[in-house]
C-alpha cells in the first residue's frame, strides 16, 4: 500500500440528538470536535436521525396495508358522508 493516501482509520462517537443515543463506531469521518465519554476522549459527530429514531427502524411508522384504502378513505371523508341532505 502507498503510504499517505488513505483516509485515519479510527474509533469516533456519533450522537443521535433526537433519541439522545452515542453510538462507538470506527469510521473515517473528518471532525475538530471531541467529547468526552466514558471516561476516554473521542472524536464527536451529532446526527439527527439514526436507527435509534427513524421510524422504519424502531416500528412507530403508520402500516397502511393494515387498514386499507377503503378505511382510510373512509376515516377521512367518512363524516361527509354519513350527513343526510
């Protein structure tokens, strides 16, 4: 390997400020800002959305297949409809 042309290697803490959760992982990221954490110092990168928040990973996303276009066509309109004229 040539010396000098690849990217440090190393341990860096990212934080998920929405779920407020640190996650260790080696990375090659770029960033002047450090932390402290467990009592070790490491590089600090803040994220605003990881697996600890997004909704595909945790489950809190709406499953439409569930309920149907009927029942949702319906939850919506459904109180235009019931009125008698």
């Amino acid at each position: 390997m040539k010396p000098d042309i690849h990217p440090n290697y190393r341990q860096v803490l990212f934080h998920d400020t929405s779920a407020d959760h640190y996650f260790k992982i080696g990375s090659t990221i770029k960033t002047d800002r450090t932390i402290e954490f467990e009592g070790a110092v490491w590089p600090y990168v803040t994220l605003d959305v990881s697996s600890e928040s997004h909704p595909y990973y945790t489950g809190k996303q709406k499953d439409f297949a569930k309920e149907g276009s009927a029942a949702r066509f319906n939850q919506r309109f459904g109180r235009f409809l019931s009125k008698t004229k």
